[in-house]
C-alpha cells in the first residue's frame, strides 16, 4: 500500500511548509487535552503525521508518539530526523492497527480532507475509536467548504523556495492548480514541481492530489456513528466558533462507550 500524491513533494514538504507554526499547533492541541480530558495523556497517536513535525513538536513536550502515515517517501522524510520516543508505522487511515489503545489521536493540516468518501471518513473515525481509550480525545482539521470555493476554487498558485545543502544553495518551485467541483465536493489539485540541480538545470515532476469538502453536518454525524461524541468546533487556536469566513475548523470529540443514538450534534 502507498499513499500517491506526495512521492516527490516530500523531498520539498518542509521547506515549502517552512513557515506552518507546528508550535503553535502543539500548543493548540495541548489547551484541547487540558480544556477535554481530565488528565494528560501519556500517549498520543499523530495520524497523516507525514513528515512528523507535529510528531515530534508533541514528542517534544514529553508524550511518547506513534505517527502513522500512508506515505513511504514522507515517512521517509520523518525517519531521516531524530525520532527518539517515537514510532511511525506505514498504515492506511481506513484501516490502520495499533498494539493497543492511546489517550489522544491528533490528525493535523487537513489530511481528513484526503478521505474522499463518507464510507472512507466512516472507517478511519471508527479505527479512532477503536484505539482511543475511554474518554480519549480526538483533535483534527479540515478545510471548510468556504476554502474550497473561494481560495481553492479554480485558481493557480506558485510557491517559492530554496533549498540549501552540500551542493550549495538552488531554487525550487511548486506551482499548483485547483479544480473544485461543488457538485462532487472534490477538489483536484495538479501539482507540478521544479527543483534546480547542481548543474542548474531543473527536474520537473508532476503530481495529483484530491481533497474532499465536509460539510460540518456531515463530520459531527460521521463521529458519532462511529462513537465519537464531538465536543467543540473552533476556527483558530483561541476557540473562536467558527464565522462563515472560517478557513479550517478545528474539531475535537470523545470516545464514548458505543456509538450513541442521542449523540448531540454541535449546532
Ligand atoms: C497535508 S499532509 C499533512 C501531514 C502532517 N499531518 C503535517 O501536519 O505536516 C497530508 C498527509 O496525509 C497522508 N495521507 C493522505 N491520505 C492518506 C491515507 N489514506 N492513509 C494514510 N495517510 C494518508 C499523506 O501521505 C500526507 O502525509
């Protein structure tokens, strides 16, 4: 099993995401562990964890890490830095396995957007369950249906970059164009990327990628068939509720003990 989509991008991921606050992500995710559980987890698993910058943002904070991602070139990426106290597994999140359970599962930077069916959404929220302690919390992402329509829509986008190593320092480009259908919910992206070599010449390789729009109904319904009673819905890392001009939502719900009939949906 591999994960397309980021086979060539991992090589650039980080340095093109350079400026992603994972810091503030773990301190986002620590406040919903404090605000939700009634004590620290000691355990966490970072599911899509790519490249392990949260991973190894939470590693730092003193939780012991699984990282699980479908990606063997990302993971790569991961395994190529200090990974002391962490444990990455190569796994699909439709049907990932652990050895047991853990306090929290993490799912960062919109990689719930890469299930691209509610049967898909369905099994990994479950498998989240399923390996969540009691009370366990799960914190994750998504990209909302405004981002879709409005900042991926039909538009272009160029990311700029260099890259610094032995052969000294050389460009890297990212250009990347959307398709976002409303009536399908899916979003292609076309990802090409061109990477200067030492002899200046540019290697280009072309990638594609799809994410799919949730609409909030869907996600809380989606939890709490799965047994997952959803907690909160914020829009930055201070628990704003969410306006319509909200980019990401930021969801956090609990393992409960089955999957409830009553299960409240946030309004
Ligand atoms: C946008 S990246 C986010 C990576 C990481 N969470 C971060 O914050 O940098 C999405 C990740 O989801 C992973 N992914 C997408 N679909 C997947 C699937 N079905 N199973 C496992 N991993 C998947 C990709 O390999 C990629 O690493």
């Amino acid at each position: 099993m591999g994960c397309e989509g980021y086979s060539a991008i991992a090589r650039v991921y980080d340095r093109l995401g350079a400026e992603i606050d994972y810091e503030g992500w773990a301190s986002f995710a620590e406040a919903c562990f404090d605000r939700f559980l009634p004590a620290r987890p000691k355990l966490v698993l970072d599911l899509a964890c790519g490249t392990g910058r949260m991973t190894r943002a939470l590693a730092a904070r003193g939780y012991d890490m699984i990282g699980v991602d479908g990606s063997a070139e990302m993971l790569s990426e991961a395994c190529a830095l200090p990974h002391d106290g962490i444990l990455y597994l190569m796994q699909d999140l439709r049907s990932f396995e652990l050895y047991g359970t853990v306090g929290a599962v993490t799912c960062c930077l919109d990689s719930i957007n890469y299930l691209l069916t509610e049967q898909d959404l369905h099994a990994c929220f479950s498998l989240v369950h399923n390996y969540l302690d009691p009370g366990g919390l799960f914190f994750f992402d998504v990209n909302t249906p405004f981002k879709f329509a409005t900042v991926y829509g039909q538009n272009a986008y160029i990311l700029e970059d260099e890259l610094t190593d032995g052969d000294g320092t050389r460009s890297v480009y990212c250009g990347w164009q959307n398709d976002y259908s409303p009536e399908t919910g899916i979003c292609d992206f076309e990802l090409s990327l061109f990477e200067q070599l030492p002899s200046g010449d540019y290697r280009r390789s072309d990638e594609h990628q799809q994410e799919r729009c949730y609409s909030l109904d869907i996600l809380q319904r989606t939890l709490c068939s799965a047994g997952l009673e959803p907690l909160g819905v914020f829009s930055d890392f201070q628990f704003s509720a969410p306006t319509e001009t909200s980019e990401r939502w930021y969801l956090c719900a609990k393992a409960v003990k089955a999957p409830a009939a009553n299960c409240a949906v946030l309004p």
